[in-house]
C-alpha cells in the first residue's frame, strides 16, 4: 500500500482520510468540494480516494441527494493505516515496576488485538516525553494525570485522550529518609529532586513548604542510590519500587489529599490529533489493558514489552 500512497492520488488518500477520521458513523462527510480545496486536488481526485477507501473495506458511505453522503460504517485499523501508513509510537516511563511492566505489556496485547502496528519507547521524565511528544518522536505518551494537568495550565498544547483510573500509574509516592529516627522534612536536609519529572518535582516541594533544605538536582534512577549512600537525606519516591525492591528504608506515606491525581494513568496526545487518537483508542480495551496489568503485578502473566 505505501507504494500506491506515495503518488498524487495517493497523498489525496491519505488526507482524505485523516479528515474522515474526524467524523462519526451516522455523520455526513464534506462535500466533495470541500475536500478538493483542503485538499489542494481536483473532485475526480477525491472521488477516486473515497472509492479507494471504500474497495479498502475501510469505509461504507451512502448517497442522499440533496442532503450529501454519510459515513455509515468505519473499520478504525484499517483508517490508521492509509491516514500513516506507520506504527503508532508511543512513550512512558522506564518499566522499573511491576505496575509499569504491566501497562506496557497491556497496550502491546490491545494494539496487537486491533490489528494496528505499535512501538512503545520508553523515557524518563513527564517534562521530557511531553517535549519529545511536542517534537513529533512520538505520537502519544503514556504520563499521570497530575502531569497532565499541570502541562495544560501551563498552556501546553497536548489533550488527554484516555484515562485508565485511580491507581495504574502508581500506588502513591512516599517519603524516604536516609536516617531511620527522621518522620518529616527539616530544615537543612539535603532533599533529592529530579527537575525532568512532574510529580516528584511537585511533591518534594509541597512536603518541603516552609522548610529551609538544599534540593540536590538527581536523575530519577540515581535518587536511591543517593539516598543509600547518604549523599541525600531525604527525597519522595515512587512506593512501588520500593516495596518490590524490598529496600530497608525508612518511609513514611504522602497523604493521598497532597498526592493529588498522580497515581493515575492518562495517554496524552498533541491537540491537533486529539480527534484522530479519540477514535483510535475508542475501539481499544481499556478493561483488558487494566486486567493484564494486574496479573503482571500479581506475577500471573509475565511481561512482555
């Protein structure tokens, strides 16, 4: 097919398509005149697209004289398909919880399922995914909540086009000391922060108001082995990977009213796509991805990403 995609009619094809992706079955489509100006392209250009799609079994449209045509049906992988005509590629976290393995494992099984080729990347750092989803790296990123919503106050154009709920992010971040006899922040500790991840970043700050400490600027992964070493004395950490790490370290828990919406699980896309990836990701199961997930996290299924 990419061959064929490759020619005038072809990229007509491929327009076509991304703008029919927008509209719902039961919905009438723009006049052929209308595509042929978005377009840039003759009617007969057009008419030969739809007709393609149609052959394609990607889509079923209906004539009603004076009223236009009407999408009646849409097949969704085989839109995505002519509208890219690539995987779909995507980034979340570093898989170093069970949680996090079973997220990834889940979108590889739904994508898989639906017939749509899929690339999951993985990067450190809410602030650096949603730089690399803004670049175009990826077409999607997996993030929290909270981070979402705080890009979005800021004016960033991104939109969140799924929510897997309360709890498949992670199970709530905690508080760590170096020194076992501490049980909250005091002034002069050396408090670990990692600038590049949202919520951590957010957190530290909220459980250090009115406290006089050195933030210590870390990388996520390197925050721990910090904290072992003494070079930190303090730092909010994901639970998770404490508990599976079975790490003695003293831990006292962040009240779930500060940890706001950061333990769930959101896929964020740019503005401009988010039509194309609500439909997308419609025809997904969200059950199925939440299911996988737990029986990687119960150590039921193993994972596979």
């Amino acid at each position: 097919m990419i061959e064929q995609l490759l020619t005038k009619n072809g990229m007509a094809l491929v327009g076509i398509a991304k703008i029919l992706m927008g509209v719902s079955p039961g919905d009438r489509i723009p006049k052929i005149s209308e595509l042929a100006e978005k377009m840039h392209s003759g009617r007969g250009t057009v008419q030969v697209a739809l007709k393609r799609m149609e052959e394609l079994g990607a889509i079923k449209l209906e004539s009603r004289g004076h009223q236009g045509t009407f999408l009646i049906e849409m097949d969704l992988p085989k839109m995505w398909q002519i509208a890219a005509f690539e995987m779909v590629t995507g980034a979340m976290p570093l898989p170093y919880s069970k949680r996090y393995e079973g997220l990834a494992t889940g979108l590889y099984s739904v994508f898989e399922e639906a017939n749509v080729p899929f690339s999951l990347a993985y990067m450190r750092g809410a602030e650096s995914r949603i730089k690399s989803l803004l670049n175009k790296r990826y077409d999607f990123i997996l993030i929290s909540r909270y981070a979402a919503k705080k890009a979005m106050e800021e004016g960033t154009a991104i939109e969140v086009v799924l929510n897997f709920g309360v709890g498949t992010y992670l199970s709530a971040h905690t508080l760590l000391f170096a020194d076992k006899s501490f049980n909250e922040i005091q002034d002069g500790m050396r408090v670990g922060l990692d600038f590049d991840s949202i919520d951590q970043r957010n957190l530290t700050y909220r459980v250090c108001e009115g406290k006089n400490v050195e933030y210590v600027k870390l990388p996520y992964t390197h925050i721990l082995s910090s904290l072992q070493t003494k070079k930190i004395d303090a730092c909010v950490f994901n639970g998770d990977e404490v508990q599976e790490r079975f790490l003695s370290i003293k831990q006292v828990p962040i009240p779930q009213s500060e940890q706001s919406s950061n333990t769930e699980a959101v896929i964020v896309v740019r503005k401009e796509d988010a039509d194309i990836f609500q439909k997308l990701f419609s025809i997904m199961n969200v059950s199925a991805v939440l299911n996988i997930q737990k029986q990687v996290m119960n150590g039921e299924m193993y994972p596979r990403y």
